[in-house]
C-alpha cells in the first residue's frame, strides 16, 4: 500500500497554490494516501476478457444532421438597428 509523505502532500500544495495548516497537510496526506490504495486495489481486479465501455448510457450517435440555413440580413440595416454606428460601422465600447 503506498502512503503520501508529508513533503508529497506540501508539494503538490505548493504547485496548487495553497498554504495548507499542519492540520490540513494531515488530513490530505491520509485522504490521498485512501485515494491511492483505492486506485490500488482497482488496479488488482481481472478484466481480461471484457469489453470496453466507451459509453455508458447505451446512446448511439444523438446528433441533428447539419442543415444549412440563409441570413438574409443586409449589412447597411445590421448597422442601422445598431445601438451606436459610426461611420457605416458598428460602434461598440472599449474591450481591453
């Protein structure tokens, strides 16, 4: 069974950006150490001879088929319903 070390558990806090208090690193150090040894034990179960399951809700290809559709919409009368235009443009404000 492998164990999260305390320098493990800091360092991954470290590269997450977070200031953990001794309590926490303690907490998270037993959590992620369960969370491993679950991983483990997931990893000793035989799967030979099953199938994969690429989906499990058993839909096939629920898609609409694409359908191509005219805009009639000139753009002198885009511009014109416009809240703001400017110089035949549409004036919007300033995006930084």
């Amino acid at each position: 069974m492998s164990k999260f070390t305390r320098e493990e558990v800091l360092k991954l806090a470290e590269l997450s950006r977070l200031t953990l208090t001794d309590e926490e690193v303690e907490q998270y150090q037993k959590e992620l150490s369960d969370i491993l040894s679950y991983v483990e034990q997931l990893e000793s179960v035989d799967v030979s001879g099953l199938k994969p399951a690429y989906q499990v809700s058993n839909l096939h290809t629920v898609t609409r088929e694409d359908k191509i559709q005219t805009y009639q919409a000139q753009p002198a009368v885009m511009v014109k319903r416009a809240p703001k235009q400017e110089d035949g443009y549409i004036k919007v404000g300033r995006m930084i």
